[in-house]
C-alpha cells in the first residue's frame, strides 16, 4: 500500500534537485510504503538526466513529462492526479527534507486520519546554510479549518500558500475538486491551501522542523519587478474573493476579506512609486484581469482615489469601459 506520494514540480533545478532527492531517499520506511512523483516542465537544463539517474536505483519514483511548459501550478495538478498514495507531500525541487521524517509524520496522520497535518521549517541560504526557524507556535490538538481561521494572529501563515508545510490527505483534494491555480508565475498555491484549510475537519500541528525553504535571486517571487509582480497578486485576491461568495462561515469571509485588503491595496499603491512607462506595463497587466473589479469593495478609500487620480490613467475608469464593452460586467 502506498501510504505516501511526494510530488516535484521540475524546472530549472538541476543545481538542487539531486540534494533534494537524496533526502527524499534518507528515509526510514521502505521506498514500497512511498512513491516520488517528478513532474518535468519542459525544463530546459540537465534535470531530467538527474531524476533518470535516480529513477535506476529507486523503482518507486516516476517521472512525468509535459509537452509543453505549463508551470509549476499545472506541474502539481498532473502528480496529485497520478498519486496513489493516502496523502501527499507537494515538495519543492530546490528544496530539500529531514532525514528519516517520513515515519513520524505518517504515525501522526494516520492514526487519527487527519484531512491535514502541518509543522515548522527552517529557512535556508542558497547554499543550504541556516537563515531562521519559522515556527507557527500553535496549539497541537486536533480541530477544524474553520477553527485556524478564528486565530487572527497565525491564521495566514498557517493556512496561505507554501503547501511543502503540511500533508494533506489525497481525499480531501479529491472529492472536493481542490486544485492549484495553473498558468500563473507564482502564488498559484495560495487559493488550494485555503480551500483545503476551509473543507478539512481534522487539522493537527507537529511542532517539529522537517522541511527547509531555500532562499535563492532565481525564484519567481524573487525574480519578479514590482510592476511584473502586482497583477500576479491582484489575480490571485479575485481568487480569493470568489470563495468568499462560496462560504456562509463569517470567520472564513472574514479572513478572505482582510487578505484580500492587505494584499490588494500593498500592490495598487506600488503604482504610486512606478515610472509612467513601468506604469504603463502594469497597467496592461491588470487590464488582462478580466474580473479585476471583483475586488473593487475591499480596497481602502486612499488606494481609490489614487487609482482614478488622471495622472494614473484613470485606471478603473478605463478598465471598467472595457468590461462593461466586453459584456463582463
């Protein structure tokens, strides 16, 4: 029985992806209770050659090639499909794992059939090096999604994006039709950690570091301009406000809310500070959202006024034209 499936979005990660591996096999269950699913994006270095060098040792993991390049969010959604294990460990390739965890992590989700089991991690340079501990310093009993989201202090970190801090049970994802966002550049993970948040009824923190995020210039979040980096957000706060027209929970609304209010009016007000020409690719940017005014009510009265000054273009003036033009709104 396959009680484990760790999945891997590969794409220009042949600098890490064999450290990562190797503590994917520094394990202490038998490579036949887990699979290692490697999901290559058409990427375009020596990955692929690392994970086959992997793939003669160890007849337990799969590789899976995309014709085409969709990143990292559709990458997710093709493992997640093919795993067979109860849950799933969605494990980043530049990144890499505690040596024998697999055995207490599994210990501890199955015994009490948890939908979700998250704990800490540790930041790391990009040469493997300690940077902090991140610890979510929370209660270690089992409850429900909706009783994170009352934590008002831990609830985004618990419970936004990053899905390497937690397993999730395979059922969860499945039967209620959760997955990643595809076709974006990053936060592509921040509405499917949510939802999963929001559905399970059996949540438990492990307060224990089995998982180390390598801080590297060459990752997305960090690759992105400001004005590249915005419409990024903007998108993923009209994902978040969908989900608010799908619950009833106060708490859940609530929290969408306040992050769709944080994030959106951080990333409109980096419009004050842009050039008129870096300016003018934003603004392309977000006139691709389509249902960008989705999010119009959550955003501060000073953020308003600054969007339709003239001098920004009288942004939502004219982005407001060309969806009631298109018939969209």
């Amino acid at each position: 029985m396959i009680r484990l499936s760790i999945i891997l979005p590969v794409y220009n990660v042949e600098k890490y992806i064999a450290e990562c591996l190797e503590s994917v096999y520094n394990q202490d269950i038998s490579e036949s209770e887990y699979e290692v699913i490697c999901v290559n994006d058409r990427s375009p270095d020596r990955s692929r050659d690392v994970i086959l060098d992997f793939k003669k040792k160890h007849k337990n993991l799969i590789l899976i090639e995309h014709e085409t390049n969709k990143r990292q969010g559709a990458a997710r959604n093709t493992g997640l499909r093919a795993a067979r294990g109860k849950y799933l460990w969605f494990i980043d390739p530049d990144d890499f794992i505690a040596e024998n965890c697999f055995a207490e992590l599994l210990e501890n989700a199955e015994s009490s059939d948890l939908d979700i089991l998250f704990f800490d991690y540790s930041e790391v340079d990009e040469t493997g090096k300690f940077i902090k501990n991140c610890e979510f310093n929370f209660h270690n009993k089992i409850c429900e999604g909706k009783d994170v989201l009352k934590d008002k202090k831990n609830c985004w970190k618990i419970a936004g994006g990053y899905p390497f801090r937690r397993l999730i049970k395979k059922n969860l994802i499945l039967q209620n039709n959760i997955f990643f966002s595809e076709g974006k550049v990053f936060m592509e993970d921040v509405g499917f950690s949510i939802h999963c948040f929001i559905l399970a009824k059996k949540i438990k923190y492990l307060p224990k570091i089995f998982y180390f995020y390598r801080q590297h210039s060459t990752s997305a979040i960090h690759a992105l301009n400001p004005y590249q980096k915005a419409p990024k957000v903007i998108s993923m706060c009209v994902d978040l406000a969908k989900m608010i027209k799908l619950s009833e929970n106060q708490d859940i609304i609530e929290f969408l809310t306040g992050h769709i209010n944080y994030f959106a009016n951080n990333e409109f007000k980096t419009m004050l500070f842009l050039s008129p020409a870096k300016r003018k690719i934003m603004f392309k940017e977000l006139s691709q959202i389509k249902e960008m005014l989705i999010i119009f009510p959550y955003i501060d009265k000073k953020t308003k006024i600054a969007l339709t000054h003239k001098n920004l273009m009288n942004l939502w003036a004219i982005i407001a034209l060309v969806l009631k033009k298109l018939k969209l709104i």
